[in-house]
C-alpha cells in the first residue's frame, strides 16, 4: 500500500482528496495536517468521511511528517507550499502540489502575479505541469507534479487540439468562464457568504486573474509561440462546477461536424474527456462530483468563429481528482483507480 500524506486537509480539495482516497484499493492515507484544526478528528470536519473517524489532523511539522508517508499532496494556500513542498521533494519524496507555487516556470511571472518571490528556483525546474492529457509522459517520470488550477485545465484541454493543429488565429482568443463558490475556498468571507452569493451573478478578476499567465504558459507551449488570451471569470451561485465559453477565429473555413471529428480522434482514447455530439453542449451538473471535462464545439459560420464550451468540477478534474490522477500515473497504477467509485458519467 502506498502511503500518503494530505498536508492542509481542512479545505475542500482537502476534503475531496480524503473522500477520493477513501475508495482507493492502493493507497492508505497515514497523515493529514491542518493548522486551524489540528487535534480535531477528521469526522469533526467531515462527518461523513467515516473511514477516518479515528484519525485527526496534525500541525504541518515537515521533519515529523517525512517517515510517515512516501507521497505527499500538497493542498496549502499560494505561497505555503514552496518551502514543504522543497523539503518533502529534497528528502526523496513524491509530491503533488495543488497550488500554484510550481505551476508557473518562470519564477519572474510568478512574482508578478502572486506578490511574493519564488525562493526555491532550484526545484520549480523540476516540477512537471501535471494536465495528464498533454503530459503524462513527462508525469510518468517526475517526482513532482505541479497540479492546474481549475481554470486553466477547462480552458487548456478546451483549446488543445485546434491549437496543436494550428486552425486558429492565436490572437483572437477570448475565454469567458464561471465558477462555483467552492473555487474560492472554505475560508470565511462576506464576499462569499450565502446572502451576498445567493441570486448574484459576477465578473472578477477582470484583465487580472492568476490563472492568466498559467493558461498563456501552457497554451503557448502547445502552439510553439507566445500568445496572449482575453481571460474574464465570473462567480456562479452554485456550489461546484466550471463553464468555460471560448471564442476563436479560425484560419479557414469548417464546419460543427469537422471540428467535432477533430475533438474525439484527439481525445478518443482519454479516459477522463468526454467529446458531445453535434448540438449538445456541456451543463456543470453533469460533470458534478466527477473527473470528466465535457467539451461542446460549435462553428457560427456566420462569423467563421469556433465556440468551444468545457465544463469540469472545479473541485475534481480542476483540483483533487487531476491529482489522483497524477499520482496513478506517477506510480504505475490503473489511472483511473479511486476515480472510477466517484459519481456515474452519463
């Protein structure tokens, strides 16, 4: 059995990753830390994850933790995780970070983005960006995977395959996206409290969220040239799931059928990206408490523009799910072990 350790477990991809785990036939979770919660039994959280009743959480003591676990997920605040997750993975650790403090590779964008330095450069060059639908070749391989963020694996698996195609023009893009108030975090906020949520709808972080510079990165990998993307989220009041709407110009003429033929012969063979058919198009409900990102494709040849709708839980396939994800490939296992007792993809 492969042991594992939940450094800040108290939050929701805490929690989803404790839930996940749970129905794992591999994996024994032996640790999980909290700083606001630690002495607190798991159930007093969670009540219902009773396959921990007995365990409680921890203070994150990197030197106590070492000999307890041989992976470690990593679900602290931005900016937390540098210096554990430098640690665990200098000690001879696999590591799994769910935040971004390894997603961006250069450590000048993530400055500027997030407001505090990177100081351990040494090791974010050895962190792969686990979105195992472009890279697990390279996840296979690593020790430490930086885990997407919500967003960008709703945008990046949305845009694959025209982009590594070449059928765009890459200026054109724009990507207009809602989430659920779990995006945000289980931390208190009047800002996301049920009364100001509830019968609200919004844009934020507009021409500046973080997400930004981490879906430039990855899609200007793919199209092997810099590209720069019009990026707006919004906040749903719901409690889970990502819509992304994203707008393209294409090259040259096409048509729905085409670009959907495109789309599953791309993704045909991937266990956790579901193509629809001609006219249907994704709904966050059907992809709640999953791993799956739908993805709906219609060309206005009016316009000569592809619209490409994605939906994921942002919680699953944008957080803790990907996560199992990686580390099934990271170890060998089937990918899709643990994720498989999660809620029936229609």
């Amino acid at each position: 059995m492969l042991k594992v350790a939940i450094c800040g477990g108290s939050g929701y991809t805490g929690g989803e990753l404790l839930r996940i785990l749970s129905s794992h036939s591999k994996v024994k979770v032996t640790a999980v830390t909290s700083e606001r919660s630690a002495g607190k039994k798991v159930t007093d959280l969670f009540p219902s994850l009773y396959t921990y009743a007995r365990m409680e959480f921890e203070p994150l003591k990197p030197e106590k933790l070492l000999k307890k676990a041989d992976l470690f997920f990593l679900a602290l605040p931005h900016a937390a995780s540098q210096e554990a997750v430098d640690f665990f993975y200098q000690n001879g650790k696999k590591v799994i970070d769910l935040s971004a403090d390894y997603r961006l590779h250069d450590p000048k964008v993530y400055s500027e983005w997030y407001s505090t330095n990177h100081n351990f450069t040494n090791t974010l060059k050895k962190a792969v960006y686990g979105l195992p639908e472009l890279h697990r070749g390279k996840v296979k391989k690593s020790s430490l995977v930086a885990n997407p963020g919500c967003y960008p694996t709703s945008a990046i698996l949305g845009l694959y395959p025209v982009l590594t195609k070449g059928l765009i023009k890459s200026g054109s893009i724009i990507i207009d996206s809602k989430s659920g108030t779990s995006g945000a975090g289980r931390k208190g906020s009047v800002n996301f409290s049920y009364c100001e949520v509830n019968e609200g709808f919004k844009a934020y972080g507009i021409a500046g969220h973080r997400h930004t510079p981490e879906i430039e990165q990855e899609i200007s990998l793919i199209a092997k040239k810099k590209i720069k993307v019009n990026f707006t989220p919004h906040l749903l009041p719901v409690n889970r799931g990502i819509l992304s709407t994203i707008y393209v110009d294409l090259i040259k003429r096409s048509d729905t059928k085409t670009m959907i033929e495109l789309y599953k012969k791309i993704y045909g063979k991937e266990a956790f990206v579901k193509v629809l058919d001609e006219n249907f198009f994704p709904n966050i409900k059907n992809v709640a408490g999953t791993n799956f990102c739908e993805i709906g494709l219609k060309v206005d040849t009016r316009t000569n523009k592809l619209i490409i709708v994605s939906a994921i839980d942002n919680l699953i396939k944008g957080a803790s799910g990907q996560a199992v994800q990686n580390m099934n490939i990271i170890m060998g296992f089937k990918e899709s072990e643990g994720l498989d007792s999660l809620a029936v993809h229609p």
